[in-house]
C-alpha cells in the first residue's frame, strides 16, 4: 500500500479539474451574517450529541452546542430546493426486484452513480454512468455476492470521501493511493436480514465496472465493545467525508443510521471518526440526528453531507408513519459536526407523480453548473422502485413544475394532494365531506404562472356522501384576487361522475380555483349532507 501521503489526508489538498489544475476554492453562500450568532430561546435537536471535550474550530467564535438560527435554514432550503421532477431516470433491471440508495460522483467528465439493487435475497452494488446526469446507462456489478465472506449476502455501498464543497467538483478524493466506499453488509438473506455491519472497500478505477476490493471483517457492527443502544442490531448507510481541520481529533468522519435492540424499529444518525480509514472510533452517547416525532416506528437514515461555506448541511430521509405522504427528505445544519439544527419547513421531497407516488427518498444532491441535482428512491403506485430526480431548474425545456393543491375544507381521510398526482382512480381522492361550508374550494398553484384556457375534473361519486356538485365555477388568481374566468363551456354541460372537461378563455395564471357548489350540506344539514370531490384535476398542453 502506497504510504507516500502524510497520515490521515487524502492525496489531493482541493478538488482538480479534468486539466489536473487546482480549481479555486470560493464561498457559494455568504453566511457571515450569521455565523456565532447567538442560540438564545433556540432548542437544540432532540437527541443531539453534545460531546463533551469536543475541539471547536479555531476563530469560529461559536459554542459547540450552538443552533443553526433559523434565517440561515431557511436560506438553506431556498438553495437547495428542486421543484422540477424527471423519472425514472435509472429503472429496477429485470434481474432484480428493486433499486435503492443512489449516490453520484463525478470522474474523468463523466458522472457515475453507484446504487443498489435488490435480488436473490440480497444486496448487490452497481455502477451507472452519464454524460448530462439526466441519461442514465447501466454498466456492472462492484459489490457482487461474496461466497463464504462476512458480507456473503449482503453488501450495500456509498461512495467516501467526495469532494463536499456546494457546487464544488463532485469527485472522488484519493487515500493511500485509492477510491473508497463504505457499504452495508451482513451474511444472512432476506431484504436487509440479520445483523448488519459497516465494511469499506477500495479501487484504483471507480469508473470501471469491476469488483472494488473488500477486507476480511467490517470496520464497525451491532457487537462491538463500544457498542450505543442505538445500534445494537443493525447499521445501515453510511457517507464517510473528510474534515480537513479534524474538529473532532481524526481527519475521517463517518455518519450512518442504525438500530437498537430487537430488529426493525425507529432508526436514528450517529458517527463515528477515523485516521486511517479502516480503525474506526465511535463519537459519542447519543445519536446525532433523531426522527422528528415518535409515532410507532419512525426512522431517519441515508445521511449525506455536503459543506457550505463554514456551514455543514446533512441531507437525509425520515418517514413519520401516522401522516399523509409520511416519507420524505429533509436536512439538517451544523457548524461543528456535531450538534445539528434540522430543517422543520416543508420537506424536500414529496410523492408528486405516479413513479414516486409511495416513496421519494433517500437523498444524493450535488450542484452542478448552478442547477441543484436531487437524486432519490422512488416506489410508483403500482409498488416498482427506480431512481428519480430532482431539479432546480428546467433542464429539458418540458416542464412547467409541479403543481401544489389546498382546499377550503377537506375530510379527514382524504388529501388535496391527491387531485394533482397523476392517478385516476377513486382511491386517494380529494373530498371536502362533511365540511360545515355550502361551497368549498380546490385551489391548484403553479411553480411558475403558465397559460390556462381549459382542464378536466374527475369527479368522485360514492353514491352516498360524495357525489356530484351541483355546480362548478373556475377561477383564477388575478393580482391579489381571484376572479371567474370568461367563456366558460362544460361537457357535459352539468356535473356527472367521472371526466368533466371545461374551456374558456385563456389566463395567465399562477393560480387556480375549482368552486364545489355542494347538492347538500354545509351548515343546512353538517354531517347527513352531500358533498363534493375529486380523484384528478388535469391541464391540456398549452401551445
């Protein structure tokens, strides 16, 4: 092993271009406005780390249990977020029953995506490459099936070691001459069976499609001596990154989710730190991330981290069980690695499309050419699984972003969101029953104003609660208010079950509204009345 490089740095000091020039470092996002300022009022994370004896950075000013305020969260969100959608832009192969866990880096100006796929009872991880990171082509197997090994049936991996900076160079670092992984791995089969451990592996070539080089025994598992409670059965994804000032005593970082005693459960974030990329130590008690709230089973795993500026931002995903669309990716912020201010604004990823109606996960995000990349699991209503993306801006020139729904008044079971997911069918659906209004409202909201002159509503017909309005009036947001759109024609020409379509004269809009005048209900007869709904709202192409 090549020993040349000074001990616990990886062989480049900065990203390199393609040229093998050292790209300048530049600060993306200004946030001297606010880093150090003070935490006063503001509740750390529940389950944070405070690691007693913790080096803090030299010149930061900050103590180590200070919160991330909340204007520089919110700047975060605004910068990160993706509200245009493409997908599935890598597919389940037909050797396997699923994909999972993308993570992308960049390598001789091509991109590669190393994921995961699901097949004979086991993890396997493959490499993927593209020229634009929208094309995606299978190329092999790097992690196969390792007969008679620790990781015999399971080995799951992650890339280490990329370049973090925001909007940086997304490449791979080298240590002791070599590219490395982290990865999942385990003996037993079954979809994440048995105890699970942390292995790394190495290459000389991350491009190729050939199998990385593994060691003997896992870097970190459920038996260990030093051992947390969190962690006693299963330890899952893992983003390895490296701290070039080693705050924390080691220049190698390591988070991953993990879980406690008895199996599946609540999932939570902790970290552990290295020198040399094979002895790892665990850092601290406590986890470092935990899920937002308790409900049953509630998780919170696949962390990956990225630096902006003195910031350090973790992307993650949690799922909270007892709400709608309880599956999602989110972030946290940190100044110091290890106390970190999680995101509670709105999520970064929801399901919005019928091929990731049921999960949109597991979050890669890179900024490349000033377009924010968002790469996730996605699972279609029909249960298939595929690699989505994200974006923060209109990369094919097709898409007039997503469409955000609210209502006046909705039933406890039902959800507006339901309206604009692609799917037609009864189920879900959007119905304002029992609502104590005659009329109630389905406002749609565009990521950006289009052109409107017509759409079609499917009305739902239970033939109970729910049936057919009376009415329905078309409105659109005009200014600050809405107003009726002109030359309204329907067909048919009064509300029925199923497709009612509608034309008129067209608007400018970055909003519209759908009037459900009720055949019965509201404050005449709350709780025995009938009221309106819908399973799609849909938009004809504007020419």
């Amino acid at each position: 092993m090549d020993t040349s490089h000074e001990a616990g740095q990886p062989d480049r000091t900065g990203p390199t271009s393609s040229a093998g020039e050292e790209v300048p470092r530049r600060r993306l996002m200004r946030w001297s406005g606010v880093v150090g300022a003070s935490a006063a009022g503001m509740a750390l994370y529940p389950g944070t780390a405070h690691g007693a004896g913790v080096p803090v950075h030299a010149g930061a000013g900050r103590s180590r249990s200070t919160a991330v305020p909340d204007e520089v969260m919110r700047e975060v969100y605004e910068e990160v977020k993706t509200p245009y959608r493409y997908g599935p832009v890598l597919p389940t192969p037909a050797d396997a029953e699923l994909v999972d866990s993308p993570s992308v880096f960049r390598h001789e100006d091509r991109w590669y995506m190393v994921y995961l796929v699901y097949r004979q009872q086991g993890y396997e991880t493959r490499l993927a490459s593209s020229p634009d990171l929208l094309t995606w082509t299978p190329e092999g197997t790097v992690l196969p099936f390792r007969p008679g090994a620790w990781d015999r049936q399971q080995a799951a991996g992650y890339i280490a070691l990329q370049d973090t900076e925001w909007g940086g160079s997304a490449e791979l670092r080298t240590y002791a001459g070599r590219y490395w992984m982290s990865y999942l791995g385990g003996a037993e089969p079954g979809y994440e069976g048995g105890p699970l451990s942390i292995g790394v592996a190495s290459t000389r070539t991350p491009h190729q499609p050939r199998p990385w080089t593994r060691r003997d025994a896992a870097v970190l598992g459920p038996d260990d001596p030093d051992t947390r409670y969190w962690e006693r059965s299963k330890l899952f994804k893992s983003n390895v990154v490296h701290d070039p000032e080693a705050r924390l005593g080691a220049s190698f970082v390591m988070y991953y989710n993990a879980t406690g005693a008895g199996g599946y459960g609540n999932e939570t974030i902790g970290m552990a730190v290295s020198d040399d990329m094979v002895r790892w130590r665990r850092h601290g008690e406590a986890p470092v991330l935990t899920p937002y709230e308790w409900h049953g089973i509630a998780l919170i795993g696949d962390p990956q981290v990225v630096r902006m500026g003195e910031l350090w931002v973790m992307f993650f995903w949690s799922t909270i069980d007892h709400t709608p669309n309880g599956r999602f990716d989110s972030f946290a912020c940190s100044y110091d690695l290890v106390n970190w201010t999680p995101w509670r604004g709105p999520k970064l990823t929801s399901s919005t499309r019928p091929w990731d109606f049921h999960q949109a996960t597991k979050p890669w995000v890179i900024k490349h050419d000033g377009v924010v990349h968002h790469f996730y699991n996605a699972q279609s209503t029909t249960g298939a699984q595929s690699i989505g993306l994200a974006t923060s801006a209109d990369l094919r020139g097709e898409s007039d972003g997503p469409i955000s729904a609210s209502a006046s008044h909705t039933w406890a079971y039902d959800s507006p969101r339901a309206a604009v997911d692609g799917v037609v069918a009864d189920d879900p659906r959007w119905t304002a029953y029992n609502s104590p209004n005659t009329v109630d409202w389905l406002q749609l909201d565009f990521a950006q104003a289009r052109r409107l002159s017509g759409l079609t509503v499917h009305v739902y017909d239970d033939g109970g609660g729910v049936q057919p309005p009376r009415q329905m009036i078309v409105e659109y947001l005009h200014g600050r208010r809405f107003e009726q759109v002109t030359g309204a024609r329907w067909t048919p020409g009064g509300p029925r079950a199923g497709a009612n379509t509608v034309t008129f004269s067209p608007v400018h809009a970055s909003s519209l509204r759908v009037h459900f005048v009720h055949r019965e209900g509201g404050y005449q007869r709350p709780g025995i009345g009938t009221y309106s709904g819908c399973t799609e709202v849909q938009f004809p192409a504007e020419r």
